[in-house]
C-alpha cells in the first residue's frame, strides 16, 4: 500500500510506503482466505446444480418428444381437413363477418334504425320551430298594434276588460254549471250497496 503525497506546485509527488500493523496484514490475509473459499464453494454448487439440470433434461427430452409426437398423430386428421377446407372456412368467415357488419350498421347504436327515428325527432322539431317562430310573429305585430293603433287598444279593452262606451250595454250569458265529476271505484261500490 503506498500513499501519495507531494508539495503543492511540484510536479512529481514522492511515494512513502506505509506498511500496515502487523495484525491489519494478518486480518486482511484470512478476509482474502475466506472469500476465495466461499467463492469456490459458491462456484461448486452451482456447477452441481446445473449438472443435475442437465441430467433431468436429458431424461426428460425423450418423453417430452414422445408427448409432441403423439399429439401431431391425434390432430392429423384436424390439420388435413383445415388444408383442404380453408377456403371454404374463410369464405364463410367472411359472410358472418359481413352479415354481422350488416346488421351493426342497421341495428346498432348508431344504426340506420337510430338514425331515421332521429331524422323523425328532427324533422318534428324544426316544424315546432317554425310554429313557434309564427306565433311569436303574430305576438310582435299584436304589441306593435296596441303601442301604435287605437283601435286594436279599444278591441283589446273591450273583450278583456270589458270596458263600454257611453249608452252601451253588455249583455253577459251565464256560465254553464259544471257536471260533478263522475265517481271513483270506492264511490261506485259504495252507491252499489
């Protein structure tokens, strides 16, 4: 072990070798003793594990074989007819993938069926629009009339308030009486009785 030390400025520092106690050398020699043991015996295992893995493999490679052999022999007779039919299988993958499209784009969430109930609902509020839009005309003219002309102010006195002129005389028919409302279940059984 060596310690570098020098004078600041120079450009070549000096080397004092430091020797360790007696006792340090002694640690560190048994420490490097150790180690290199457990690393051998580490290295031992380990070697002896996969020696055994191997073993097992090499035990086991024939059977595994043997299963996949036996299982290429049972599903033959699938692979072949899959190799003389595919194109029929995928012709009628095809239409069941087409006639599910079909009827996804019919029936869906956003099919035609959905989207003519909305043509319907659409169509059916633009016409309360315009409705609205025509009364709401004819209730701005009606204003305009009775800021401006006096004879739709008079008409207007005359059937809400009615209001008269000098001499004239209303004549008022009376309301009709109104019919009781016809009885509820209980009422019918009770006047049953």
């Amino acid at each position: 072990m060596s310690l570098k030390l020098g004078v600041r400025g120079s450009k070549q520092p000096s080397r004092i070798p430091i020797l360790p106690r007696g006792d340090a050398g002694l640690r560190a020699a048994i420490g490097q003793a150790v180690d290199q043991a457990i690393d051998r015996t580490i290295g031992q295992k380990i070697g002896e594990a996969i020696g055994q893995a191997k073993d097992q493999a090499k035990d086991q490679a024939p059977k595994a074989e043997a299963a996949a052999a036996r299982w290429i022999e049972r599903t033959r007779p699938a692979w072949s007819w899959l190799a003389s039919e595919w194109r029929r299988l995928g012709t009628a993958a095809a239409i069941v993938l087409i006639v599910g499209l079909l009827l996804h784009a019919m029936f869906g969430a956003n099919g035609m069926v959905i989207y003519r109930q909305k043509r319907a609902d659409l169509q059916a509020l633009q016409n309360e629009v315009e409705r609205l839009q025509k009364e709401n005309g004819q209730h701005v003219d009606q204003i305009k009339a009775l800021k401006t002309d006096p004879a739709a102010i008079e008409k207007e006195a005359r059937e809400q308030l009615h209001y008269t002129r000098p001499g004239e005389v209303i004549l008022v028919s009376p309301e009709p009486p109104q019919q009781p409302a016809p009885p509820t279940g209980r009422a019918q059984k009770a006047l049953g009785k």
